[in-house]
C-alpha cells in the first residue's frame, strides 16, 4: 500500500504477522456477539497475556516486556484494521500501566503490574465526568484526607474498560481551590465499599467495547494508594497526553486500511451494468484518493513514532497526528462506505461498523477543535 516502513524491524513484523493470527483465532469469531451483548469476555484479556500483548512496554521485573512502543503501536493498529477496537487493550496497557509504572510506589508497582500483564485483572482510568472533558481543571470530583486516607466523592462517565474494570486510575481534586494544579490520581479498587459502576452506556459505534459510568459515595482507600505525589495528578496526565494521542492516531490509520482493503475486496466482486464496480473510472479515482491519503498518514504516523520512542515527540505533533490522521480516517471511510452502495449502510457489513466506530476518533483524547488550540499556540 505504501513505502517500506523502515521504523519497523524484522522483528516487528514478525510480531504484527503474530497479532494478525491472534486476532482471527480469539477476536473476530467472537466479535459480533460480543457487539451484541456490550463487552468482551474476560477469556480475550487472559489471551492477550498469555501471548505476551499487554502492558508490553512495562519492564520484565513486573511482568510485562521491557519492550518499545512500537509494539504497542502494531497491536493498535492491527485491531483497528482488523475491525476491532475492542477489547481496550490500548487503555489498560499503554494508559493505566504506565502511570503506575512511571510514577508510583514499589507497592502498587508490585501489587498491580504482574496480574495486568497476564490480563488477571482488567485496568481504567476514570478522568472524564458529566462538566469536564478536556477542561480538567472542571473536575468536581474530591478525594478529602481522612486520617491515614482519602474519601473519593463523585462521579464519572465515558470510561472505556469501566464496566468490566478491577482497578480504576481515578483523577480526583485533592486541592480544589487550585484548579487544574490541586488534581491527584489515585489506584481504586472497584470492589470498595462506596464504588459504583453505573449504566453500561449506549453507544453509535464501538460497540464490544464497554463503557460506563463510575461514581463514588465516600470511598476509602488508604495514602498509598495516591499515585506519585499530590496534587502532581495534571502534570502526570500532561505528560501521557502525547503517546494518547499518536495512539489515535495510529487506531485511525489502522481503521482507514481496513476499510480500504475490504472495500477493494468488494468492488471487485460487486457487478453493476455488466462488470465489476472496480472498472468504473470513478471508483478507481476515489480508491486512488484513499490509497494516498493513507500513505500520506502512515509516513506522518512513522515519523512521530521514531520521535516518540526517542523520548523527543512535542505534544503539537501529536495533536497535528491525531488531527489529521482521524479526519483522514472519517473521509476514507465515508468513501469507503459509498462505494458500497446500498449494502454499505446495513451493519452486516464491516464498512458500516467502520464507519461507526471511527466517529469517536475526532472527540476522545482531546476534540480535534481541542487540537486546533494546542497547535495554534506555537504558530
């Protein structure tokens, strides 16, 4: 489809070749009952363990693979194509982990890194809440010290991973007059006492992924359970904000293939007046438009990799990947589906889920207005 991509040694290929095997023997035959009913089975996340895919950036010592992002980019990349943005491996592995790994004490270290890597338990991050998305110093969500603890007042929603969580990274004021600065984040264990998980939320696409609404009455953990130090909780999600979003970006590519490459399949096979779809000079221009829109993105993608790996990828270019890499996806799956026709718009097709699920890719990890901003501040 494009040029070689160099970023990626023999090695990474050969892992990409064992993600595409993994997802078609334990993802895809499962997949639309899973769509169906809102979630995966837990079975998918002990599968992902024992084939070594989560948290894989986390060092050996507990548990993961000490390796680069590059895996992790591989693995998001392959699901989108494949059709499968679920389940949240992404979140789990390359949000939640590594704000324990990076910035937490050796006790929660040892106490949560091994069993997400093995996929025992199922990881969230809970920061968005009703008033506040990406205005988090909108977070009406408290943590007040109570002796040698913390009492978490509030509420959340649109957690990904937040139905079938074990473990929510929660976000919470623990100096509220401080705006955005007065935020900690906190390791809470979803079977306390006071912790809720609301209505499993209804969604336009995306559909085996659960999300759902969290809310917290007076739950108790204990100091240790902050995460680094407090009121430290912005500049940490600050720091993460970058690799999110290259993330959706690379989700983006991933899905922008998988509907071009299906949709090559299908004009190929589909007749209209006598011969195929794909001998019509309109359908060759608008595969032709994809197929370059595409190569253009993955260059784009590659390179902001290489800076990310490197430790050097400024936060404007990650907001200028997501971007454009989501409004990418948005044109080519839009074409993508009218080149289908009628069938395009019955979900027993996968364009139609496609074009579904990509929609969310402009709104989460920061709108793409939001974007806008961030890369208007260095012009």
């Amino acid at each position: 489809m494009s040029l070689p991509r160099a970023l990626f040694s023999d090695e990474h290929r050969m892992f990409r070749e064992s993600v595409q095997a993994f997802l078609e023997r334990e993802i895809k035959p499962h997949y639309s009952a899973w769509e169906e009913r809102g979630w995966v089975d837990r079975e998918a996340w002990l599968a992902a363990g024992r084939a070594g895919f989560l948290c894989m950036t986390v060092p050996e010592a507990y548990g993961g693979a000490g390796a680069d992002f590059l895996y992790s980019a591989i693995l998001i990349e392959e699901q989108w194509r494949a059709g499968c943005p679920a389940p949240g491996y992404y979140t789990h592995s390359d949000i939640v982990a590594p704000y324990i790994a990076n910035y937490a004490g050796e006790p929660l270290k040892q106490r949560w890194l091994p069993p997400m890597a093995s996929g025992e338990v199922i990881a969230a991050i809970a920061m968005t809440e009703p008033e506040a998305g990406s205005d988090l110093k909108a977070l009406r969500t408290t943590a007040v010290k109570d002796g040698e603890d913390y009492l978490i007042n509030g509420g959340k929603t649109f957690i990904s991973n937040g139905w079938l969580a074990d473990m929510v990274v929660v976000a919470a004021k623990t100096d509220p007059a401080s705006g955005a600065k007065g935020i900690s984040l906190f390791v809470v264990e979803t079977g306390r006492p006071g912790f809720h998980k609301g209505r499993r939320l209804e969604k336009l696409g995306q559909k085996a992924q659960d999300t759902a609404e969290l809310f917290f009455e007076n739950v108790r953990v204990p100091a240790g359970n902050m995460i680094g130090e407090p009121n430290r909780g912005f500049a940490y999600l600050m720091n993460q904000l970058a690799q999110e979003r290259l993330a959706v970006a690379i989700a983006a590519l991933g899905g922008a293939k998988g509907a071009y490459s299906g949709t090559l399949d299908y004009v190929r096979s589909r007749n209209a007046f006598g011969r195929p779809v794909a001998e019509f000079q309109n359908t060759q221009f608008q595969l032709a438009t994809c197929k370059t829109e595409i190569a253009v993105g993955e260059a784009f993608v590659d390179r902001c990799l290489e800076l990310l790996v490197q430790g050097e990828l400024p936060a404007d270019s990650a907001a200028m990947a997501k971007l454009w890499l989501t409004d990418m996806q948005a044109r080519v799956v839009d074409t993508c589906l009218q080149l289908h026709g009628g069938y395009g718009y019955m979900l027993e097709y996968p364009v139609a889920r496609a074009y579904a699920d990509a929609r969310a890719q402009r709104i989460y990890a920061g709108t793409n207005e939001i974007m806008k901003l961030l890369i208007a501040r260095n012009l």
